[in-house]
C-alpha cells in the first residue's frame, strides 16, 4: 500500500505541478482571470500548498479583485508566516483594501525577516507617510536608497516624503536623479 501512496502521490504533484505552469503561461499573457482558474484547481489538490495561495493573491490583485487577494494572502501568510515575500504580499493585499495600519505591520515584519528587501522597504516608507510618520519614512526610505540607489519606487517616495518634511530642496534632487536614470520623465 505504501509503494501505492507513493506513486498516487507523484501523480497528484504531477498535476498540480501542470497546473501551477499553465498558470504561469497565462500570467505571460496577462489572462489573470485564467491564472486564477488554474490556480484554483491546483488548491484543489494541494490545498495547504502556500506558494499556490500566494501567487492566487496576486493574480486576484491584477485581476482587480483585491477583497479575494487578501483572503489568499492572509492564508499564504499563516501557512508560511517566516516567509518575507509572503508578508510583503500580504501587506500589498492589506493596502489596496485601504487596511494601512496592517499592511505597515506586514511591510515591517518582511523587512525583519529579510533586512535589504528593497520593495517591502520602499513600501514601508511609503505607508508610513500616508500615517503621517514622516520622519520615520525618510529613515526607511534613506536605507532604502543606500541599498538600491538607482530604485525608481524609492527615489520618487523619498522625494514625496523629503517635500512632506520641509525639505523641498532635497525633493528636487531625488527627483533630477529619477529624471537622469529615466529617459521617459521629463524635466
């Protein structure tokens, strides 16, 4: 019986397997609501697979269903409550629900469990200007810039915070940077 466990097994991670690449074929083309369904199926099978929840939360989000993406991000997250890109996933979910008190609580715990994770830094710093804790944004946004100088999402929130704090003259400076490293914005 055990030799039998052992191949239904490898067959049913077989299809889950197929299934989690035919969603990762749709996510190529942005079809986000046939991720969802291959998604979906393979839960079926794997049902407490944390990865799979994780990437159904963010086809949610493409697809605009935010309420849904932070149902699959909050289970992904229990499942795997030590994993940095599932916090920083939950606290994106958190924040298209306008639930910023938690989603600044997931930014923070992604960064303690992996300290130069640069998009969970500049997201944290940029929720934390939205709660009106600008002084603690430019600390995190400043760490930010020194691992990733040349970050586009983190030059533009450290610009927007620096002109929140009074420092307009530092705002301008960020912003020549992100002008110089992108052709696309104008002066």
């Amino acid at each position: 019986h055990k030799f039998m466990s052992e191949i239904i097994n490898a067959k049913l991670n077989n299809i889950t397997q197929e299934f989690i690449a035919d969603a990762k074929l749709c996510e190529k083309k942005c079809d986000w609501l046939g991720a969802i369904v291959f998604y979906r199926s393979a839960l079926k099978i794997r049902p407490n697979y944390f990865a799979i929840h994780h990437n159904l939360a963010i086809a949610l989000r493409y697809a605009g269903q935010s309420k849904n993406a932070l149902k699959s991000a909050q289970f992904a997250a229990t499942l795997a409550p030590d994993h940095p890109t599932v916090q920083f996933s939950l606290g994106v979910s958190l924040e298209k629900v306008g639930q910023i008190k938690d989603a600044i609580v997931s930014y923070k715990r992604s960064t303690q469990l992996k300290p130069n994770y640069i998009e969970a830094l500049s997201n944290l710093g940029r929720m934390l200007e939205v709660e009106g804790q600008i002084i603690e944004s430019i600390e995190i946004l400043e760490k930010a810039l020194a691992l990733a100088p040349n970050s586009a999402a983190v030059l533009l929130n450290l610009a927007n915070s620096s002109l929140l704090s009074g420092n307009p003259k530092r705002a301008q400076q960020l912003l020549k940077k992100l002008s110089r490293g992108n052709p696309d914005i104008s002066n």
